[in-house]
C-alpha cells in the first residue's frame, strides 16, 4: 500500500492556492502534510531545496525530532494535502512497520540528494 492512501481519509483536509505559505521556517511543528493533489516548494533562505509531488509526505521532521520548522513550505500549485496530527503519526508509525520504513526510506533519499547538492 502506498504510504499516501494511510492518510486519503484524514479528517483534516486543506486546501491551498497557488503561492499561499503552508509553514514557515522556525514555526512549530504539530502536522506533517501527505499531498493529495498539485505540487509543494520546500525553500530555505529563498533556496528551493525540493518540489513535493503528489503521493509524498513533508514536514515530518518537526514531528520526529520536535524542533521548530526547518525550511518553509509553499504551495507552487492549488493543492490538497492531509495534515496528519504528531498523535496520529505516532500511531501509524507504531502500528505500520511498512510506512516506518518508507519514511527511513524518503528521509534518507533527501539526505542523499541533499549531500549530493
């Protein structure tokens, strides 16, 4: 099951226009975002530092290490994302190994492509 379809039926659905800030650098971090439709920029200092796609998850980083914000996220496109509460990410986590390990798995491809840039 792709890590997306967890979260297709989060009660918590936003919508987003093009251009609108999802989170900004240094703000707290209580939701980690699944995108559901259109596209997300993750800047930092007004660097583009990754384009989220469809199908892929952001902002789980303050949910996992609890520090604030690392980088800000603006929707490039209209978009739909879930915001996922810390409690219920937790719970995924805990009760599917499989969407732990794709999460190893991104974090660890945007490392790569981080040390490589």
């Amino acid at each position: 099951m792709p890590q997306i379809d967890l979260f297709r039926n989060e009660p918590d659905l936003r919508s987003y226009p093009a251009g609108q800030v999802i989170f900004s650098d240094g703000q707290p971090g209580d939701f980690m975002f699944a995108l559901l439709e259109g596209e997300v920029n993750i800047e930092k200092q007004g660097r583009l530092i990754r384009i989220i796609k469809p199908g892929e998850v952001f902002g789980e980083m303050a949910l996992i290490d609890g520090q604030p914000r690392s980088a800000t996220a603006t929707a490039a496109t209209d978009c739909k994302v879930a915001a996922v509460p810390e409690k219920r990410f937790t719970l995924v986590v805990k009760t599917n190994p499989f969407f732990a390990l794709e999460m190893l798995r991104m974090l660890t491809d945007r490392l790569r492509h981080q040390t490589e840039s």
